[in-house]
C-alpha cells in the first residue's frame, strides 16, 4: 500500500536518482503520491462548486469529469475545466472512466448522495461525500460499511468537523469543565425556503438547459414528478422524495459538536411533533410528501465511554428557540450572534454552546464563570493539522491528502468525518426524520382535526438491528423503495 510514510522514502531515493513509478505502472487502487489526483463532481453546481475547486486547491489536484444534469448551474465548474468531461449520469461517467478517477465529489440533493457513493466506491473510487451523508438511514449504515470494505477514504462535507473550536471543545470536555452532560438543545431557524406548501400541480416547462434525460437523472432512484422550479435547483430540501427537510439539513453540522465532545453512539429512542399548515379555517392541511414547516424532536443516548449520563437531546427547527437557561444571562445571545441557530450542551458542573459548525464555543460554568473561545488556539492547536487557513478549514484537502497517503494511514484515521464517525452521527439526525415521517404521515380514517394519526408516540430503537421495535409501520422509513431501474448497489 502507498502510504505517506512510503511517499517521503521515495521522495529520498527520488533526490538520490531513483524515480517514483507512475500511477499506471502501479495499477488500479494505487496513487504515486507524486501524481496529482484525478477528481470528479457530482452536482458542481450550488454547493458542489466550493467542494470541488477547494478539493482541487489551486491545481495541487486535476478535476477530469463532471457531472451535472444542469450545465447552466455547473457553469462555473464546465469553464473553470474546460479539458473535464460532462456528464448528465454518474453512472455512465464511472463506466467510461474506469480507471482514470481517483476520487470524486458528491454535492448533488440528498437522495442522490448513496446510489452515487456506492457506485463509485465500488470501483474504488474515495469520496466526499456532502451532508447528510444520505437520505435515509439505511443507506448510511450500507455507505459506512462500504467504505470499510472496499477501502475507501471517506469524508462527509460536514466541514465544521476540521475547524479548531470542536478540538477545543473536546478538551474543556475532557478536562471535566462542565461535568457530566444529561441535556443538549440544539435549534435552527432553517427551513428558509419553502415548506410545508402544497405540492406542486402545474407543469411549468423546463428550462431549456435541462433535457427530459436530465430531469431523469435528476429523479434518479425518487419517485417520477415533473418538473418544477419547487423541486430544483435548492428546494428540493423540503420534499421528502429527495431531501431531508430542517433537520437533514442542518442536523449534521449540529449534533457533530456533540457527538464528537460526548462520544455518542446510535440513539435509543425518540419522539417527534410538528408544525400544522393552515390555509382554510379550521382544516389543517394534510401534507405528507413535504418536510414540515417547523418540528421538534427529542432523541435520547445511552452514557458513553466519555459521558457517564444518558442525555437527552431536544431539537428544535422552524425557528423555535430553547427556553434560556438561568446561567446564562439574559442578554447574553445563545448560540450564534442573533441566537437563531445553536447548541447547549448542559452538564453538572455548566453549559457549553456554540453556533453552527461549533463556531463561537463558549462555557458558562455554575461557579458563574464564562470562558470564552481564544482565538489564538487556532494557530496554536496541535494535531498535526496544517490547513486551517485554506477555505472551510482545509476540510477537503485533508481529505485529498489521505486519499494520497491511502486507506488506513495517519492522514485517513486523522480526517474529522470519516464514514466511520460520519454514519453513526448521520442516522442520528435521520432517526428524527423517521419519527417526523411517522408522527406525519401514519393516518387512518378520519378528516380534518378528527384525523387518526397512531405513529405520534414515542418509538423505541434498536440501532445496531436499526429497527423501530415498537410500531412497524415506522420501519417503512428506514429505508425507501427505489423507483424501478435503481437500487443501491
Ligand atoms: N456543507 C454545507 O455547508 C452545505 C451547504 C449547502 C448545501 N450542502 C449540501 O450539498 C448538497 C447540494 O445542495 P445545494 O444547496 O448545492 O443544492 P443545489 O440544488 O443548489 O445544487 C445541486 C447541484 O447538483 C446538481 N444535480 C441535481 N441532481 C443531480 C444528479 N442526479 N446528478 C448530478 N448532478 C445533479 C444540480 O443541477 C446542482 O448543480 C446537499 O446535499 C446539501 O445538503 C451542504
């Protein structure tokens, strides 16, 4: 295997006259870390631009192919390239380019994410992978167990994983500061787009950059719907046939503070409740197919090897904020700066918070303390990083440098999000939207506000068989069935 280690071996018999071998004398699955990386992108649109020209970091790597169904909004990333080859179908562009990519970006909508992630890790392909990691959370466990298998280096685009503040959070964890943790809220003003409208009738035509083949790809394994500027680009965050509503939007960046400071496994059970929709008097609208307008879920943690409590964890979307702590003084904003979105890790001996990413970390202890995040922990925190001041934090170059020094090397047991960390925290975040899902939809008989809805309870999980074992219905949202042609493979 071609580590690091075994690169800077050659490097010295490189300066002694001998010369490294080039990939295709290596053969398939091997990289010379001489080589520059061949990369893909999957959806360089939207936020698949920052993925792949960070990933390409100033031509340290080559970008070969993209893919896009919509060449208008790939623009940027066609021109930047233009020696890349287009594709509208990931599928055909692993097919044809067999051998030639070394790793690819994944920033397509969400129910995209695990029919590409498999195909390309089956051809040994390393992935990036943006949050969250899938659409469900059966294809998490299958993506994580993939990357295993087949010797993937893997990251999920969760890019507040590789800022500082979470290291320093994990130490005034670690060094006992708060005491044992036993509550966590964490809020979002997300969704800001459309949601819980109704769903779209018309049939708008498509713009003239998207072919029929396109919108095809576009619904890949989801069920058929028409276009429809409500679906793409970007809203398609509040359908559930291909997002993942509030909480899969901002749940990864969320919980991963926690997660990584608390060292929690799957939960164990949770509970769900949602914004009703109103637009006649007295007749709440019945919408299953779209993500609701506002939702909370508490979701509770067995301890953990670093927290010696079970927690429970109380998410809030739509808006609604948590109620402020008697510790922390009222004019003291929560979270980030206007207290819209946040985290409140609650412990026995204080509080810690942060914003989104787990920017702003901040403790406020029941000595009446407030410690405050020191910025020159930044350039002084160890960890063997070096890219902090590359954009979001070098988050896809270290990737790109592990996939260099290969599976298993310091570079890819260091990266922050690996499937490995980036699974278990994803299905966390999906198992609410399972409870939204089956507190939304589970409807017998009835009309109106008289509606029978017998999937509003609390479900009872058990993650490692990722089962709900006390209402089956609920275990439809486990996973999806794919619209005939797709699987995951
Ligand atoms: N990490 C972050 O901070 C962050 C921020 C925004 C979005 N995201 C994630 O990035 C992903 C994309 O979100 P977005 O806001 O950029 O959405 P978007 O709709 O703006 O862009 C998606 C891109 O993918 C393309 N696309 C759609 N279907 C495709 C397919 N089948 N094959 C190839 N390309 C396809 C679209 O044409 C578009 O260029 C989502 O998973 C989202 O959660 C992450």
């Amino acid at each position: 295997m071609t580590t690091r280690r075994n690169f800077l071996k050659n490097a010295a018999l490189t300066a002694a006259g001998v010369t490294i071998v080039p990939r295709h004398v290596l053969g398939r699955g091997y990289i010379a870390p001489s080589d520059k990386l061949n990369l893909a992108s999957i959806g360089a649109g939207g936020k698949g631009w920052s993925d792949i020209v960070n990933a390409w970091n100033n031509g340290a790597e080559n970008v070969v192919a993209i893919c896009d169904i919509d060449k208008e909004r790939a623009s940027q990333a066609i021109g930047k390239w233009p020696k890349a080859k287009v594709y509208n179908d990931f599928r055909r562009m692993f097919d044809e380019m067999k051998g030639q990519i070394d790793a690819v970006t994944i920033s397509a909508p969400d129910h995209i994410h695990g029919v590409a992630a498999m195909v390309a890790m089956q051809q040994g392909v390393h992935v990036y992978v943006q949050k969250p990691l899938t659409h469900n959370i059966a294809e998490t466990r299958r993506l994580t167990e993939a990357a295993r298998e087949y010797k993937i280096v893997s990251q999920m685009g969760n890019q507040g994983a590789s800022l500082p503040e979470q290291v320093q959070m994990m130490e005034w964890f670690d060094k006992g500061m708060i005491g044992t943790v036993h509550t966590i809220d964490v809020w979002t003003d997300r969704p800001v787009w459309p949601q819980g409208i109704p769903v779209p009738t018309g049939k708008p035509a498509r713009p003239s950059q998207i072919s029929e083949q396109d919108w095809d790809m576009f619904i890949g394994p989801a069920d058929f719907v028409d276009y429809d500027p409500l679906y793409h680009p970007f809203k398609w965050r509040g359908w559930w046939n291909f997002g993942t509503g509030a909480l899969g939007d901002m749940g990864c960046h969320m919980f991963d503070p926690v997660f990584r400071v608390l060292g929690l496994g799957y939960p164990t059970e949770v509970e769900s409740s949602v914004g009703q929709v109103f637009l006649q008097d007295w007749v709440p609208e019945f919408i299953p197919e779209g993500c609701p307008p506002s939702s909370s879920s508490r979701l509770r943690f067995a301890a953990s090897a670093k927290n010696a409590s079970p927690v429970t964890l109380n998410w809030t979307d739509g808006g609604i904020r948590p109620f402020h702590p008697e510790l922390i003084p009222p004019d003291h904003p929560l979270g980030s700066d206007n207290s819209a979105n946040g985290v409140m890790m609650i412990g026995t001996k204080g509080i810690m918070t942060c914003g989104v990413y787990g920017v702003n970390p901040k403790m406020y202890l029941n000595s009446g303390e407030v410690v405050e995040y020191d910025k020159s922990y930044d350039a002084s925190y160890d960890g063997g990083r070096k890219h902090s001041k590359l954009p979001e934090h070098g988050h896809q170059v270290y990737w790109t440098d592990a996939v260099k020094a290969g599976f298993g090397s310091d570079e890819h047991k260091a990266l922050t999000s690996s499937f490995d960390y980036s699974g278990p925290l994803t299905e966390a975040v999906l198992m609410g939207n399972l409870a939204i899902r089956s507190y939304q939809s589970l409807v017998k008989g009835g009309n109106g506000r008289n509606r029978e809805f017998y999937g509003r309870k609390k479900l009872l999980w058990d993650g490692p068989a990722m089962r709900i074992t006390n209402l089956d219905d609920a275990n439809q949202f486990v996973t999806r069935e794919y619209r005939k042609g797709w699987k995951l493979m």
